[in-house]
C-alpha cells in the first residue's frame, strides 16, 4: 500500500503514485549512500518538454497542447515521447497565429486532470530539460494547483543557461544575453521542423540539448552533477 494513501484519500492515484516514485528513489539514495549526481550521462533518461498555451501569462493562460521526447545517451529515442491535446474551456485567438491549435480543431483532447496525470507518468521523477524551461514549469505547476495538488519535484535544465555557459563561459556581461529557440537552432544548425508544435519545440530543444552537451563533454568525463553546477 502506498505510503501516502493513509493521510491523502482524497489525492488521485496518479499524484500518490507520483509522489511515492520520488519517496523511493530518495530511500535508494540514502541506502547506497551515492547521489544520482555521480552518474554518468549516458545512462540517464532527460525529459525534454513543452508546452503550447493561450499567452505568456502563467497564472491565466492555460495549456492548449503539451509535448515531450526522451533523451538517453545522446540520443533522441523515436519511441518514446508524449503529445497532449486539451480541451479548452478557456482560450485566446490571437494565440492560434502562433501555434496554430484552434479550440475546435480536429485534434483527440483530453481534460487538463487527465493531461496532467499523463504527463506525471511519462517524466516520473527524471530530469525535466527546456528552452526557458522557467515558464513550462509553471504552467504545469499551475494546472497541479487547480487540482488541488503541488508542485513538480522534478530538477530542470534549460538550454539557453546551458548554451551561454558554452559560448559565454568567462565574459559575465554576455551572461545576460537572451536566445530564442530560433537562435539557437540557428547557432547549432538544426532546421526547424514543427516550429510553434510542442511535440516539435521539444524535438528542436532536445536535438539542441544534444549538441551542445556534446560539446561541453569535450572529454568524456563529465557527470550529472556538472550539468548543475
């Protein structure tokens, strides 16, 4: 039985389960008195995600679409990945300029409780990676709060902090400079398939996140830790 039911009957299965994955994996931690921070990359599975929504205000905008790809050993795994439409009870059309999902459109939608326990599952307790990843999370965090529940638990790495550390690693002033997920693309040749989908963002942020790890683990010596520093 699950650690948490005897205080939270009325928290659904999937936070308790969510919730029971990170209790866990800190008990592990604890027992073989190793953090996961001195592992290798190879073997770890980043979440790299994001997310579509009606405007760039996180407490009203809400999530019209959300999309993830796991990342494991430098490489994008094709079969593992996420695509989640909405249903919208509340929406702005100017934003459909941008991403293009219109409240009617011929897409399979879930409700946001449905679309948050989908997305719980598919990250577990692994690394959350993003581009202003900032603003994902707290959309996310949002919708977790109108269904009475808390925050993500999951560490993230976004790769505009990760790119101005390789482009930018001792000139402070640069340190400040803004990259647009076009830019970086740019930056790093990757085309821009699927620009404004959350499935596709995700696809460019993880092909970026690729790269440019690839070149901060210039020696092959680099652990998780050093992701974080």
């Amino acid at each position: 039985m699950s650690l948490f039911l005897k205080n939270n009957d009325s928290q659904p299965e999937f936070w308790i389960k969510y919730l029971d994955a990170f209790a866990k994996e800190k008990k592990e931690k604890s027992f073989f008195k190793k953090t996961a921070d001195s592992k290798g990359l190879q073997n770890t599975r980043f979440v790299v995600f994001d997310t579509e929504t009606t405007g760039l205000d996180y407490k009203k905008d809400r999530i019209l679409s959300l999309g993830g790809v796991a990342v494991v050993g430098n490489q994008v795994i094709a079969a593992d990945t996420l695509e989640l439409f909405l249903k919208q009870d509340f929406y702005n059309p100017a934003s459909a300029q941008i991403h293009g999902i219109l409240k009617q459109g011929n897409y399979l939608k879930v409700n946001e409780k449905e679309a948050i326990a989908q997305c719980l599952d598919f990250i577990g307790t692994d690394i959350l990676v993003g581009h202003h990843v900032g603003f994902d999370v707290a959309v996310v965090n949002q919708s977790l709060k109108r269904a009475g529940l808390g925050r993500l638990k999951n560490r993230q790495l976004d790769t505009e902090i990760l790119y101005k550390r390789l482009v930018h690693p001792v000139n402070r002033p640069l340190q400040d400079k803004r990259y647009t997920l076009d830019e970086l693309a740019e930056a790093l040749k990757i085309p821009l398939h699927d620009r404004h989908t959350a499935v596709g963002d995700s696809l460019i942020t993880a092909l970026a996140f690729i790269k440019i790890v690839h070149k901060l683990n210039s020696d092959g010596e680099m652990k998780l830790k050093h992701l974080f520093r």
